[in-house]
C-alpha cells in the first residue's frame, strides 16, 4: 500500500501539527508503510525523515504559492506516483485526485466552528473554504478526539463518509535535566506550567487573572511558568502581568528545546491548561507521562484526554481556575491523589498505536473506493 502524505506542515520545527504529521510519518515507517511525503517547499532541519521514505520537495513560497501548489501540482505528483491512498492530516485534501486514489483527511479540531473569535481571519477563512470540501471528498474522516469526531458528525449532518477516532501518540520527550538547570530562564521556585501557543484559544488572559486572584502567601510558594512560541493577539498579556505586579512569579519562556521543556515537564507541580477548545490537547498527555497531574477545561476533548487525573474547570470563570490552581499548588496530598494513574493514562496515547489505527483506516478507505469505482 502506497500512502501519500501532504507534508505542507513540516516547513516549520515550530508548527504544533508539523510535530504532528512528523511523528506519524516516522510511525507509519516503522510499521512497514510504504510513504511518500509531498512538501512545497524545504521541510525543516529539525525533522530527520526516516531512510526509505520518500520526499519530493517543490520551491512555492508564501501561503499563495503553496495553496496553489496544494491544489494544481500536487494531484499530479500523487497521480504519477501511483498513490493508493492520499492522507491530508491537516483538514485539507486537493479539490481534484484521481478517481482511482483512495483519499482519508483527518480533522484536528473544530475551532471555526466552536470558538472563531480566538482564530486568526487568514485560518478562519482557510477552514471555511477548505474543510467542508475535504470532508466531501474523503472516503474517510479521521478525529484525534471521541470530542471532535461527535462535533464534526453534529456540525455537518451531511457528512456521508465514515468518521472514526485515532488519537494520536505524545512526543517522545528526551531524558530531563536537573531543575537547577532552569535557573537561566528565572525559574528557581516552585512551579505550575502552561505549554502551548500564546494565542487567544488557549486562555492565558482567564489563567493570569486567576493566578492573581490567589492570596499572595500561594503565590509566594507557587509561581507561573508560560511556556510557547508568539502567537497573535496576545500583547496585552506581560501588560497584564506588570499590572497586576506579578512580575516576579509570572514568567515568559517563549518557545523551548525538547530538552528543556522535558526538564520543564519533570520538575513542575502541575500543568495549568484551561483552554477555550482543544481538539486534542498534547500538553495534557505529555505532562501526564512525566506523572504530573493536570488542571484542565471541562469542555470539548479535554475531559476524555486527560481521564481521571486532572482537575476539570469553566474556563470562563477566573474564580473556579483560581480555587482549583490554589489547592494544587498547597495541597501535596490532593496534588499526588491526582497524578496517581498519570503515567497509566499518558500510556494509552502512543505512535505505535496512532500509525496500526491509521493504517486500518487507509486500507479501509482503499476499499470503500474500490466500492465507489465499482
């Protein structure tokens, strides 16, 4: 089974779905696919793509170019390359792919749906023009989350084809380093930890008010760690803080090596993540197989991703995020009770497992075509 595979994702180490598509490719080699991997342009140093799988690489720049690239050129190359099935693992599929060529999307989230207001209007206007055909086109629709594959089925009642849930495995972390190492960044108290883009969707502006509503004898024994590349929409966060006089509890990372976000993960009390929407919520996974237990939001998929060891908040409500982050950060006891089947639930979440479930879904999709050309 020959699988191609849109690798646009892939040009930048930074991009969240790029360790995404990354990690599947590297799976689904090591589960014997035959893959074939289409990138407009030079994909990132970072990503070491594994011997006998093939790139072919373009040179279209600039989102223009490569949507062009994605709709006109890359059929052809899928087409030549004699493609069994054709994987867009980022809510797009070309318009136009041979009639022969089995063809599944998956779908991450759905953000323009549930909460447009936190999304850039360049995103928002790609997800409108470009997902509900995807889905049209697909034999079958893929969901990272049980969340997300009940939204989608809910939101598109049109949708004829298949949706099933494979969730996806957490980054294989390298081994941490020792908490002094941190002291660089600032870091030299005790610790919860935010991971993630600093974009609207995720929340911060609700988090630093909570952590500010703490009395000041938690905050002395418990800072806030902010861990993420710039996203958009966010400058008024460090204005937020220097307001508030949190300077010195409140720090700002920016984005971080594997290794130091391992030694990040290791050393801090708990994870604080409570999202506006998540489709599925990578921190939450990554922070539970280092055993540390989760402050979460009660809506979309971050319930069923992070299973019993998580405190479940409104994320529209400062106060609940406050009550909930004091007792993590005061009380060991609760904090352990949590974390106790961390490591056990993190453990569900595995590449090996996301590339044998996805390579069911491919053969599946290469039947459902040999149906539809019958």
């Amino acid at each position: 089974m020959k699988i191609g595979i849109d690798g646009r994702n892939l040009l930048s180490a930074t991009d969240g779905i790029g360790r995404f598509v990354y990690n599947a490719i590297k799976a689904l080699a090591a589960e014997g696919g035959d893959v074939v991997v289409y990138a407009p342009d030079a994909v990132s140093a970072h990503y070491d793509i594994p011997h006998g799988v093939s790139v072919q690489l373009a040179s279209f720049k600039g989102p223009l170019a490569r949507s062009y690239w994605g709709q006109a050129v890359l059929p052809s190359l899928a087409r030549r390359g004699r493609v069994e099935v054709f994987w867009g693992p980022s809510h797009r599929l070309p318009f136009v792919l041979d009639s022969t060529m089995a063809r599944v999307v998956t779908i991450h989230d759905l953000v323009w749906v549930h909460a447009p207001e936190t999304m850039r209007a360049r995103t928002l206007i790609g997800e409108r023009l470009l997902m509900k055909p995807a889905l049209r086109k697909a034999d079958v629709v893929v969901a990272d989350s049980t969340a997300t594959a009940t939204a989608l089925m809910s939101a598109f009642p049109w949708l004829k084809s298949p949706v099933s849930t494979v969730a996806p495995g957490a980054t294989a972390l390298p081994a941490p380093g020792d908490v002094s190492s941190l002291e660089p960044l600032g870091i030299t108290r005790p610790y919860a930890l935010f991971v993630g883009t600093l974009e609207p969707r995720k929340n911060l502006a609700n988090l630093i008010k909570a952590y500010g509503l703490l009395p000041a004898g938690t905050r002395s024994g418990c800072d806030l760690v902010i861990v993420g590349g710039k996203g958009w929409k966010q400058t008024r966060l460090a204005d937020q803080v220097r307001e508030g006089g949190w300077e010195t509890n409140i720090k700002f990372t920016g984005f971080v090596d594997d290794r130091v976000l391992a030694t990040l993960y290791a050393n801090c009390l708990f994870l604080a993540m409570p999202s506006l929407y998540e489709g599925f919520g990578f921190p939450i996974v990554e922070a539970q197989s280092f055993g540390k237990p989760v402050l979460t939001s009660n809506t979309s998929s971050m319930p069923e991703v992070a299973g019993d060891n998580a405190v479940l908040v409104d994320p529209n409500d400062p106060a609940a995020i406050s009550a909930a982050f004091g007792r993590l950060c005061s009380d060991a006891e609760f904090r352990d009770g949590i974390a106790a089947g961390a490591r056990e639930n993190a453990g569900r979440f595995t590449w090996e497992n996301y590339a044998k479930g996805m390579l069911r879904i491919f053969e599946q999709a290469i039947r459902q075509r040999r149906k539809t050309d019958a």
